[in-house]
C-alpha cells in the first residue's frame, strides 16, 4: 500500500514560503517504518486540485493532502474533494461545533462575548463543510478539524496543526502497517570514480539479490571533500547485509577508493 503526499499552495510554487512538509512527513513515516512512494504540489488552482484528486481518489493509495482547507478565497481543497468524488459539500455538524467552541473560547480570552451568527462567525463555519461522508481528524492546536475520505486525509498548510493530525491519522488508522517490513541501508563514499563505471555493478546486485534496491547519489564534492559517489543497497536486511558483502568485494577488485559511511 503506497503512501503519498500533496502539498497545495501558490506561496511554495513561488518561493514565498519553503515547503517543510515533505521532509517533516518522511520523517513521521520512517519512524513508524513506512516510507512515502510519491509526493506532488499543486497551486490553488481549483481544476488542477480536482483532477489531481479524481486520479488518487481511484488509487487504493493512502494520501495526506496539505493546504487549502481554510475559508479564505483562495482555499479549494474542501470543495476539490467533494467535486472529484462526485459528492456535495455538506455542513459537519460535529465540526460546527468545534468551530463555535473555538469562537467562545477565543472570545472569552479576550474578555468579551461573541455572537455566533454574525456574519464573520457564520463564515468561519464554512471551515466545517466537507464532502458528504466525511469524517473529521482532531486538530489539537485550536480544535477546528480537517476530514478524511477514502484514505484521503485532509489537514491544515500550517505545521504546528498539520504535523500532529497526520502522526494522529497514522497512530489511530495505520498502526498494523508499522514496522512490517525490516528495512536495511548500509552505503559507502566512493571518490574520483565515474558513475558509469559502477552501474555493471548496480544492475549485478539487482539481479542477484531481488529484495534489494541499490542507490547512487553523485556529488561535485565542496570544500570539504572531493568528488565521490555514495554507493549503497537497501532493502530486506539479510539480504542487503549479503548484497553490501558482495558490493565491497567488487569494489576491491576495480580497485577504486572506498570509505565506508
């Protein structure tokens, strides 16, 4: 079961912000023993959100979706969601009323009373209108929730909210998936060597050992070091402790500098 991420918002495709998402997401995922297959941004451009959403809605992929779910003009995420499966957006009656707690509260902090049908307050409500069927994901930051569909999980561009909902989602939906496959990685820094004298090399281990991948990453080199590839194998651990055995030996024989990482 593949896990994917999609990242929404005009301010990370033109540099305003940088995205902290995808990093903050394989790392949530990596400590439970999962790993993310894909990942995509999109601009708050309602077509595009939509037909992104058509195409993974039909996938049995599981999708956290960042961004867009607020009420403010440019936030499309919530009716995208509802287009791309065919549903109207109807009010969550449980998340209305997160929404008017969160206005008391917030009015009680400031030391007056609010009135929850003035016209600002039954904006705000707009945050709890969601696809038809959908269910809500707690927010622990101010309680106002984002919603799943299908194995589609909806949560806030903000960090601090969105961070703790998707480790929520993960620890409440997708505990039996933790640890289900040992994963093994184990690399050396190969110098002054041309990437394409190792890939015989590559496509070797591949063949022989099929529950391992094997992993290139060529650097320039800085002003701390020189040219060098990072050369690995990951994968099934028995076999990427004999894949890596394997791939030290023929290093030895192209005699080519080597240092284990």
């Amino acid at each position: 079961m593949a896990i994917g991420l999609i990242i929404i918002g005009d301010e990370i495709l033109s540099g305003r912000r940088v995205d902290q998402h995808f990093p903050k997401v394989v790392q949530l995922l990596a400590a439970r023993g999962l790993q993310l297959a894909w990942a995509e941004i999109l601009a708050d451009d309602p077509a595009r959100i939509t037909a992104t959403l058509k195409r993974t809605f039909a996938s049995d992929d599981i999708v956290f979706c960042c961004g867009g779910i607020g009420a403010t003009p440019d936030d499309h995420t919530r009716l995208a969601a509802a287009d791309a499966l065919g549903l109207p957006l109807v009010l969550h009656e449980q998340g209305k009323a997160n929404i008017q707690q969160r206005i008391v509260q917030m009015g009680r902090e400031a030391g007056h009373e609010v009135d929850l049908n003035s016209a600002e307050n039954l904006h705000r409500l707009k945050m709890a209108e969601f696809a038809q069927g959908a269910a809500l994901i707690p927010n622990p930051y101010n309680n106002i929730a984002g919603f799943a569909l299908h194995k589609h999980y909806f949560v806030p561009g903000f960090p601090v909210m969105a961070w703790p909902m998707i480790e929520w989602v993960l620890d409440h939906h997708y505990a039996d998936l933790f640890n289900r496959a040992p994963h093994l990685e184990q690399s050396v820094l190969v110098y002054e060597t041309a990437e394409s004298a190792l890939t015989p090399l590559m496509v070797e281990i591949e063949a022989r050992y099929p529950r391992v991948k094997v992993f290139s990453l060529p650097s320039v080199g800085d002003a701390n070091t020189r040219r060098h590839i990072e050369l690995g194998v990951k994968g099934e651990p028995a076999q990427t402790l004999t894949a890596f055995e394997h791939m030290v030996a023929e290093l030895n024989k192209l005699k080519v500098e080597f240092n284990n990482i």
